[in-house]
C-alpha cells in the first residue's frame, strides 16, 4: 500500500499504537491553534497597528502609533508569541510520532524556533510600554529612542526573524520528512518544503529587499499548510483510528 497518495482514500495509514495516534491528536491540536492565533494575530495588527509595515517609518512614529493603541498591540503580540511558543509542545509531539535521531531533532529545532521567536515578540509586552513612555519627555527622548532600535535590531531582526526564519524553515522541513512516508500525502510535502524556502528567503532581507515579499508568503502558504497538516494529524489521532488500533490489538 502506498500511504503517500491518498491519505483521505484510505484511512488505515499506518499501524501506530494508541499512544501515538493520540499523541497525534495533541500535535495536530497545537499545529491548528498556532496557525489560528497566527493569523488572528497578524490580521489584527496589520490593521490597528499597520504591522509590519510601521517598522520601516522613523522611529518616533512607531512609537508614536504604538502608544495610540498600546492595549491592543500588546494584547495581540502577546497572542503572536503564545502561537510561536505552540510550536515547542507540537514539536515535541511530532517527534514522538517520528521517533529516533530524526524524532529527536525535530523536538529540539521545534522548541528553539519557539523560543527565539517568542523572545522577540515579547519585548513589545516588556520593554517597549517603558521605552515609549520614556520618549514623552524631551529630556529622555533620544536615549528611549535608541533604546528601542537597539532592541529591534538584537531581539527583533537578529534573533526573532532571522534565526526564527531559519529555525522555523529547518522544523518545516524536519516535519516533511519524518511524516512524509507514513502520514503526510505528497502535496502536502510538497507544499511544506515550499513554505520553508520562502520563509528561509527572510535571512536575506537585509540584503534583499525583495525577500520581505517571499518571506510574507511564506508564511501564508505555511499557515494554511499547518492547518492542513493539523487536519491529518488529528483524523489520525480521531475515535475511528483508536477503534481500528484496539480492534488490531485484540486481533
């Protein structure tokens, strides 16, 4: 049997213990609700926030801005950083279901791209509100100011985007090809190797400006692989898979 072609054909992909559909079902939970929370996350401060686009204006304007609407752009950041952090449980999930070396680095290359990103993310939570009402005051303006550039580029571009789009492009890829063979039919390998190209083209944004566009969708393509990923996972992990398991077993 090829389970590479049609995974909604045939339902029986594989015989996997009731530990292991399940821990489908927790993977494919955290996948989908990342996915979710990422775009509800991005939606919303691309909007009441004009993010990401705001972070090319000067520095004063962003600050600016962010203090018009600093509830609601922390609130949302905040719900950024919890999709990023997702992704180290479904790593860890993921790399149950694969198991051995791979299984391994798919854990530890999903939990680092959690971590990075969401250090990132969270300086708009911590330290920005004190940056930006420090450069209120004429006499502490351009120290706050640099404060904030400085944290932008060593918490936001170097270790949230860049190694972030590195970690998270190198986890796509690791996924693929621990579930290509077993769970993931081919197109939808074909679309998660796709998603992790573009978004690896954000390291080159420094470089190449034409790299934010790749980048950008890479991420679109990457959500919706998620929650397609996500649907397999959880079909898997679903009553109708743990039945079959158990009938197997008693058998």
């Amino acid at each position: 049997m090829n389970h590479q072609t049609d995974l909604g054909a045939d339902p029986a992909v594989a015989p996997m213990s009731e530990r292991t559909l399940r821990t489908s079902s927790l993977a494919g939970t955290a996948l989908a609700l990342a996915s979710i929370l990422a775009i509800a996350g991005f939606t919303v401060l691309g909007s009441t926030f004009e993010y990401p686009q705001i972070l090319d204006e000067p520095t004063a304007d962003i600050l600016a801005l962010y203090r018009e609407h600093q509830g609601a752009v922390v609130t949302w950041f905040l719900v950024l950083a919890v999709s990023a952090a997702l992704l180290a449980p479904a790593g860890v999930w993921l790399g149950r279901i694969v198991g051995g070396t791979l299984g391994r680095w798919i854990a530890g290359v999903g939990v680092a791209a959690a971590a990075v990103q969401v250090v990132g993310l969270q300086r708009w939570a911590t330290l920005v509100p004190g940056i930006s009402h420090d450069a209120l005051e004429p006499a502490r303006r351009a120290a706050a100011e640099d404060r904030f550039e400085l944290w932008h580029l060593v918490l936001g571009k170097a270790i949230g985007e860049t190694l972030g789009y590195a970690l998270t492009a190198a986890f796509t890829v690791l996924v693929v090809v621990g579930l290509r063979r077993s769970v993931l039919p081919r197109w939808l390998a074909v679309a998660g190797v796709v998603a992790a190209t573009l978004i690896a083209t954000g390291v080159l944004i420094p470089v190449l400006e034409v790299a934010s566009l790749t980048n950008f969708a890479g991420y679109v393509v990457w959500c919706a692989w998620l929650i397609a990923v996500a649907a397999v996972l959880l079909r898997l992990g679903g009553p109708s898979s743990l039945r079959r398991d158990r009938r197997s077993t008693e058998v």
